[in-house]
C-alpha cells in the first residue's frame, strides 16, 4: 500500500462545504472502495493559510509544502490541505434575455445590451470585464424572442488583490493508494 499526491478544486467560500463537495467528486470519479490515491480518502482537512489566492498560486504553494513534507499534510492517513482560492474569472448564467434570430456568439451590439442588463441585474461588478460570452439556449416562442447567454467574466488585477473572502478551496496532499 502506497501514498499518491493529489490536489482538487471546488468552488464556494466556506471550507467545509466546499471539501464535502470534493470529497462527493472524488468518491463519484474513483468509486468507494478505498485505496484511490485521491481525496476520497481523507476525513478531514486543515487549512493552511488565511489568505486567499489564485489557483495557480495555490497549486505552486501545495506543490512546495508537499516537497518539503509539511507536518500538516505529510501523512496518507491524517487530514488534507487546504488553501483559499481567489478566482480570477468566473462564469456568470444569464436567463431571460432578448435575443437576436442567428448565431451562438454573442458579440458587438449585442453583447453591449447583455452588458447592460447583467450590471443591471447587479450580476457585473464595475471592475470585471466579460472575457467571452455565448447564447447557451435557443430562441424562445415569445415576442420578442428570448434566450440565455453564459459569460466568462474576467476580474480586474485591483479587485484581486483587495479580495478577502475565497471563491473556492483547493484540497491537497497524499492518500493511500
């Protein structure tokens, strides 16, 4: 019996609902029967610092407290790593929008109408910029015809670095295989 590193995102900014989601994704990816290597394994887990961060700097932290066999995250059997994540994008849904007859790209005027109405609707901040964006459901019957949209939306370098609350939680460490 051996030990793999693993580490696993989920989204949401409080810690235990967000490792009881992950632990759900990997007991759903690597079955139930023990051994997995990942956190399907782990019990519990131990937060490693307060201070959020962006995934990729999570991941060079984990991978550094890992090399240098951290006493918190060390043993197969004890808890996981825990670390805050601040998202540098994130996706926003969009219901109930006026649509234009063709296409699934969302762009030029309309896009500047969908802008609107998502600032509107307080679902943009003012420091966040949309990165892509795409009708996700198709035409509806009424009139004016309606449909939703998804929009990748990018968060100014001035909103991360003030960000005090984590958009999600990367989970890390070994687990028995």
């Amino acid at each position: 019996m051996g030990a793999m590193a693993f580490d696993q995102y989920a989204e949401g900014a409080d810690p235990a609902a967000a490792f009881e989601s992950a632990r759900g994704q990997a007991l759903h990816e690597h079955g139930h029967g023990g051994y997995t290597g990942s956190l399907a394994e782990k019990d519990d887990y131990v937060i490693v610092t307060q201070q959020p961060m962006t995934e990729t700097e999570a991941t060079v932290l984990a991978g550094d407290l890992m090399d240098r066999d951290d006493p918190r995250i060390i043993d197969k059997w004890g808890p996981a790593g825990a670390i805050p994540v601040k998202a540098e994008t994130r996706t926003v849904e969009v219901p109930d929008l006026p649509q234009p007859g063709r296409g699934v790209s969302l762009q030029g005027a309309d896009l500047d109408t969908v802008v609107q109405i998502c600032r509107h609707r307080h679902l943009l901040t003012a420091d966040e910029t949309v990165a892509t964006a795409w009708w996700t459901s198709s035409v509806g019957r009424g009139t004016p015809p309606t449909g939703s949209a998804r929009l990748t939306v990018q968060r100014s370098p001035a909103a991360l670095a003030v960000q005090t609350q984590p958009d999600g939680w990367l989970f890390f460490g070994w687990a028995s295989s």
